[in-house]
C-alpha cells in the first residue's frame, strides 16, 4: 500500500481534496466555451468515464457569461482556468465556479489577486496556484540551466502563496507543471517537502493520446508511488475522456482505486506456447465486456507461469495443445478442448 503524504483538506463544491480523501481526477473541456450545448455534453461524457472535476477555460467575457449557464446544467463542480484577467477570475467566481485556477505568471498584480482572494473568500471558493514552467518571465528572458528551471518555479509558488497566506486565504491547491517529465517530478517534490496543501499533478502539453501514456504514467506515477498527489489531470491532444480513462489506467496500476470492470492479465506469448495466446485473450476480452465487477482473470499460454498467476486470479485459462485447464481462485476445476474454452469461462463467471 502506498502511503500518502499527508496534507490539508480542501473542499472544491462536495468533492474532498487531499491526503484523507481519494485522488480526485480531473480533466478540461476541449470545446468552445460559448457552445453552451457541446461543453455540457462532454461534461457528461467525463462525469460518467469518472471524472470527478471538470476545467473550462474563459479566456473572454462571454466565456464566463456561458459558464454561469453550464454551471446550471451539470451535476460536477466545475473550475474556471484564468489566465491574464483578474476580471476574469471575479466574474467566474460570481457565475458559480467551484474553484479558479491561476498562473502566477500571467496575474501578477498585487492589488487585482487580492480582489481575486477577496471575491473567492466571500463565495467560498478554492484556489489552484498553477505555475507552468512556460509562463515564468525568467524563463522567457534569458536561457536558464535546466537545473535552476525548477529553482525558479518553486521561487513563484512560494511568492504566490505567500499572498494568498497574509490575507489568510488557505484553500489552496498547489500544481506545478512542465512538458519534461524529469522536471515535472524534481518541482513537485520540491513542492512537496515545502508545503502542505493538497498538489494536483499534470504533465503539460505531453502530446497526443498515443504519446502522451507513456511521459504522463511516467511522471504521475513516480509522484504517486511517493505518496505525492491529491488530484491528477492526464494532458492529451483530443478527446478529454481519453485523458480520463489513461488517469484511471494509472491510478489502478499503482493500487490507488479499485477497477470497476475486469483487469486481464494476459502472458506475452513465446515459443513454448501451443495455441493462439492473443486471439483467445481478444476472445476472452469480448466474452467479460460489460461484466462490472473488478475481476482478475489470467489468459495464459503455457504452464511456466500458468499456474502461478492462476492462483493469483479469480478465473485463469491455461492453455496447452488444443485444450485449456480453467482456474478459479487458484484451484484447477476442469480440462476443456479449445472449442469450449469461452463457453466454460462464460459458465464459470455466472458462478462468480
């Protein structure tokens, strides 16, 4: 089990963050926020793939003017991404957002965040400090040694926070974001260590879907194993629920939540192998679909590791030539020839 590092509690509309409450994953609206019909949709779509927060950028005024209405027609609490305007973050405030992200650097002034602090004080709304390693001004101005980049990033949250902290605002949630995957868990670990509030962890601009498993697994799960992370968004070019179901696939590999369908584990197929391994997994994997229980079944070639992930597993088939032995909970229950092999799973899930 891992054991997470222990923060503050913040409340973001009924969800919980931090360390007493489960990760909460989110992710962000990729359509305009003015269509007010296409963004409610693919919020539903992202509530029910298991999205727990959902992100609307509102870059202008009519952005927020469609918030207010979208707040209105969805059943998640919903974040404003603000970047530049302080008007911005009020007017979202005052449309109903649940919680306003901010960049440190692109708000800067001392007076407009104080307005910001004041207006979320008021309407009891949270705050995410997100510092992206693109927006910082030194970063911008002069070639900086990759290995002060990180310096430089926890030296703006530590500024920014500071702010919220004097007019004792503390329902912060922290981030730090790079498109480096290195850089991205050196920061947060940094950040980690200085403060204590709930961190949501993001790998930015990490491509598309295809590309961006690999880099975000990587870098959140790194932070995760560590006991680092509260909060998580997968960034991947296209479909947000893309980024949710990678979120999932990443927090069940880890042991975080539990998964809601089947897990199949399935051996990589070799030379010792006297069927078709991977087209009896695809069979295997069309038979449980639909099956809403998180059940470990093992597709397994042949008998060197057959029956050691057999008893590890709620079902198993191990295969041999022509025929399969069919495991539940570690005991051999019965020898099918290959014909029968799904008919006797189906049969053997239904006892399940």
């Amino acid at each position: 089990m891992i054991k997470r590092r222990k923060t503050r509690t913040i409340k973001v509309g009924q969800v919980i963050i931090g360390s007493a409450a489960p990760i909460v994953i989110q992710s962000m609206t990729k359509v305009p926020t003015i269509d007010i019909a296409r963004c409610v949709r693919q919020i539903n779509q992202l509530v029910k793939a298991g999205c727990q927060l959902v992100r609307i950028a509102v870059p202008r005024r009519a952005d927020t003017a469609a918030f207010a209405k979208i707040v209105q027609k969805v059943n998640v609490p919903l974040i404003a991404d603000v970047h530049f305007s302080p008007g911005r973050a009020i007017e979202a405030i005052e449309a109903g957002a649940a919680k306003v992200r901010l960049n440190p650097g692109n708000i800067k002034n001392r007076k407009d965040i104080h307005r910001i602090i004041d207006a979320a004080k008021m309407q009891k709304v949270a705050i995410r400090i997100g510092v992206n390693e693109a927006s910082i001004r030194d970063l911008k101005k002069q070639a900086v040694p990759l290995q002060k980049r990180t310096a430089l990033m926890l030296r703006e949250m530590k500024r920014y926070v500071r702010l919220f902290e004097n007019r004792n605002f503390t329902q912060l949630v922290l981030s730090a974001k790079s498109s480096d995957t290195l850089r991205t868990i050196e920061i947060n670990r940094r950040i980690a260590k200085v403060f204590d509030y709930p961190i949501h962890l993001g790998l930015t601009h990490a491509g598309l879907p295809e590309d961006a498993r690999v880099p975000s697994a990587i870098a959140l799960g790194a932070l995760l194993a560590e006991g680092i992370g509260d909060t998580i968004r997968v960034s991947a070019a296209g479909n947000p629920v893309v980024e949710t179901e990678i979120a999932k696939q990443i927090l069940i590999a880890l042991g975080l939540v539990k998964p809601s369908g089947p897990t199949l584990i399935v051996c990589p197929a070799c030379a010792r192998a006297e069927i078709d391994v991977i087209k009896l997994a695809r069979r295997v994997e069309k038979a449980v679909r639909g099956i809403d229980k998180p059940l470990r079944i093992a597709v397994m070639g042949c008998i060197v590791n057959g029956p050691g992930e057999a008893a590890d597993a709620d079902l198993a088939v191990c295969a041999a030539k022509n025929k399969a032995y069919i495991y539940r909970n570690g005991r051999k229950i019965a020898t099918v020839p290959e014909s029968k092999i799904i008919p006797a799973l189906l049969k053997e899930l239904k006892n399940l």
